[in-house]
C-alpha cells in the first residue's frame, strides 16, 4: 500500500511516496519512529516538476473517466476545441495569391523554439581566452585606449582579475607583460629571465589556481629596446635566426615556471619547429604551442602597443608580418605550421580576417583561434559609450560571427564581459 504526500514550494510541487505496507504489523509507536526517521532521512525525494504554474490552466475538467470520454471521443460527442486563431493583416494589406514556393526558409526562423534547435553556431565560456595586460606595481593602471582594461599589478590586481574570470567560467588567460625601460635591451635578454614578471606571474597563477590554462606570448618586442618582435640589424633588417634562438629561451623559461601553451607572435621563418625541438629537449614534451600563424601587419593593434608601451621605435612590421591584402599566403604559413609542430593555428586580428579564420578551418584539422584585437575592442567600447550601438548585443554578434567563420578558441579582451552574459548576469 503506497501514500502520495506532496508539498507545493514555489511553481515546483514535489511528490513522496511513502510504501505504507513497509509498517503493517509494527506497533503504533515504534511505526510513527519509523515513518518520522524517513521523513528526516529521505534526502533526494521523487519530483515532479511541473513547467508552469497550475493556476495557467484555464480548461475546465468534464468529470469523465477514460472510458467514458474515450466512448464520447468514438460516438463524435466531445467538447469542441478552442477555435483557430490567425492574426489580420493591417488595413491596406493587398490581397494576393500565395507565391507558389515549396521551400520556405523563414519556417524554420518562426519560432524562439525553432531558431535555438536549429542554431548552427554556440558560444560558450570555454572558447574565449581572457589577455591580460601586467607590470611590476602595486597599482593597478588604467588603459586609456582600451576602456575596462588595466595593466594589473602582478601580485594582486592579476589574481583578483583571473578569481573574477574564473566565477563565469573562463579559465584560460594569455599574460602579455609591461617591461620597464630598464630591463630592456637590443637582443631582448629579458624575455627568458626565470625570475622576470612572466615567469613569476605564472608560478603565483599556478600555485593560487592549478587548474587554469595559462598561454604566454613568445617574441621579443615587449623585451627590446627597438620596439621590434626581433632583433633589428644595423641596417634596420629584423635578424630571423638570431631572433629565433632568442625565442626558444624564452618559451622554454616560460614552460619552466609552469605555462601550458605557448605562443610565438613574431612571425619569425621556422621558429615553431625551433621551439618545439627546444622544448622537447628540456622535457616539456606536454607543452603546447599555438602559432600565430597568419598575424597581419594591421593598423587595429594601435591600443596594444599603447598599453605595453611597445611602438617600434622606427620603421614598420612589414618585413615579418602579413601583408593585408593576401590571403592564399596564409596557407603557405599554414602548412608550414603544421610540418612544424603547432597544436593550434591562429588568425590576428579577428574580426576584419575572417575569410582567413575561414581559410585556415577549411584547409586544417588543428583547432583554429582568433584574436579578436585590440582596435576591435575599442571600437566597439567607443559605439557604446556614444549611443551609436548597443555594446553588449554588438559584442555578443561579433564573437558569435568569429565562432561561426571557424574559430574553436577567441582570445578576446570581452571575454570576462561576454561570459557573465552567456551565464545571464548582467555584463560589466
């Protein structure tokens, strides 16, 4: 013999059921002790859980059984459904006959329903990659440039950022360091230092939060004097193989304090192969690299270099990186990449670039990243701020759209932002 109890807490009722027949036969107390024991011990009850309210139901019961109803239902005697309801045009609406179309794409557009089932693209936290900018102070500075970004103070303003990533679920960041003057030089020494800021970043990350994935630029222009991510020749010519033995202390330094994935940004010939061989050698076979495999000579990282005070001091990139107008080279640097050992492609900037994000997907079988940069960050914090766009609806589309072009990772300063949206708290 089995009792029903139920208890409404909210839209939600739940249901117990309570095997009666378990307590025939005890004694009236020692039958109420048990029943009483349950009640205190029964932790997971059986629920149902009814999706709206009983209150919405306005259909009133005929008070027949089943088998009544089902002989109404087989004689033609059942209660008449509510009529069919279709909206009128507005006045002035031509009448015209339906175009004779056997395929109507916006059917499947009708409904919120229908549009989430049918959704071909997601966003989630865990495709977008948190940049960090960082420096030797206490304080931590604001980026005028780069409204809602700091140069974090390494000790403290770092850790707070990344316990505020980590509360909507991003747990993967890229360190990119503020040198002082000081430290730099022309062949960038500073970059494979094992006590410099990096190094010593990753291994406070690393001891407050084991589990975060920590990626970490590799090339010199944050280090050197010149501004340039290489060695820059007398004559103004970016040194390639002096560079790249530069970068392998640097990315072994870097796996030794604890990075999980590092990433050459300087575009240098044949530095993925280099560094991968380095790596292994000093027993960092886990270490992954993620190439920047097709990284333009764009004028969108102007706030960047604001916020590391890494302008060349003369000429250009162009020498090293991409020219904008290409784009079957990227498969050129693609192949390239892959021979060499990269675990992960990436494609900077982002937005303006996704034909190449595109390219790189249809043409590869690594995970494909993006960085959406610091110009496109800007410009849209600027639309907001002016009234122009709506930030929050235009962030949330252009990171969709990166995803949708083929893009498995973003590396992307919305990132903390976007994801308290994706976790329905209000953005910040």
């Amino acid at each position: 013999m089995v009792t029903m109890t139920s208890v409404t807490l909210g839209d939600v009722r739940v249901v117990r059921s309570v095997d009666v027949q378990s307590y025939v036969g005890l004694k009236p107390s020692t039958a109420r002790k048990s029943v009483s024991l349950l009640r205190r011990t029964e932790t997971r009850p059986l629920m149902v859980v009814r999706a709206s309210k009983e209150g919405d139901i306005s259909v009133k019961s005929s008070g027949l059984s089943i088998e009544e109803s089902e002989a109404a239902a087989v004689a033609g005697n059942f209660p008449d459904p509510p009529p069919p309801w279709r909206p009128s045009a507005p006045k002035g609406t031509p009448n015209v006959k339906p175009l004779p179309l056997t395929r109507r794409p916006r059917r499947n557009r009708k409904s919120p329903t229908l549009r989430d089932a049918f959704q071909e693209t997601n966003l989630s936290a865990s495709n977008l990659v948190l940049p960090l900018f960082i420096h030797e102070g206490e304080e931590d500075v604001p980026i005028g440039a780069m409204p809602g970004c700091y140069r974090l103070g390494w000790r403290h303003g770092l850790l707070e950022e990344v316990y505020k990533a980590r509360d909507v679920g991003v747990n993967s960041i890229v360190l990119f360091p503020k040198i002082p003057d000081a430290l730099k030089s022309q062949a960038g020494d500073e970059a494979f230092n094992d006590n410099g800021l990096v190094p010593r970043a990753i291994r406070l990350l690393k001891d407050k939060y084991p589990d975060i994935v920590i990626y970490t630029d590799v090339a010199l222009d944050p280090y050197s004097s010149d501004g340039h991510d290489g060695i820059v020749r007398e004559d103004g010519v970016i040194m390639n193989d002096e560079t790249v033995h530069q970068l392998c202390k640097q990315a072994v330094s870097q796996a030794r304090a604890g990075a999980d994935v590092v990433s050459p940004s300087d575009m240098m010939d044949g530095r993925v192969s280099a560094i991968r061989a380095a790596l292994d050698a000093e027993g960092f076979q886990e270490v992954s690299i993620m190439s920047y495999t097709a990284k333009y000579a764009s004028s969108f990282y102007g706030p960047f270099r604001e916020a590391l005070d890494s302008n060349p001091r003369f000429g250009d990139k162009k020498t090293y990186q991409m020219n904008p107008a290409n784009y079957r080279e990227a498969l050129v640097e693609t192949e390239a990449d892959e021979v060499e050992g990269a675990d992960i492609l990436l494609v900077k900037p982002a937005m303006p670039y996704l034909d190449v994000v595109r390219l790189l997907r249809d043409n590869s079988a690594l995970p494909i990243a993006a960085y959406q940069v610091s110009g496109e960050y800007s410009m849209i914090k600027a639309g907001g701020a002016l009234k122009m766009v709506d930030e929050e609806k235009v962030m949330m589309e252009s990171l969709l759209c990166i995803r949708r072009a083929g893009a498995d990772i973003i590396l992307t300063y919305f990132a903390r932002q976007a994801a308290s949206v994706l976790c329905g708290m209000k953005s910040k």
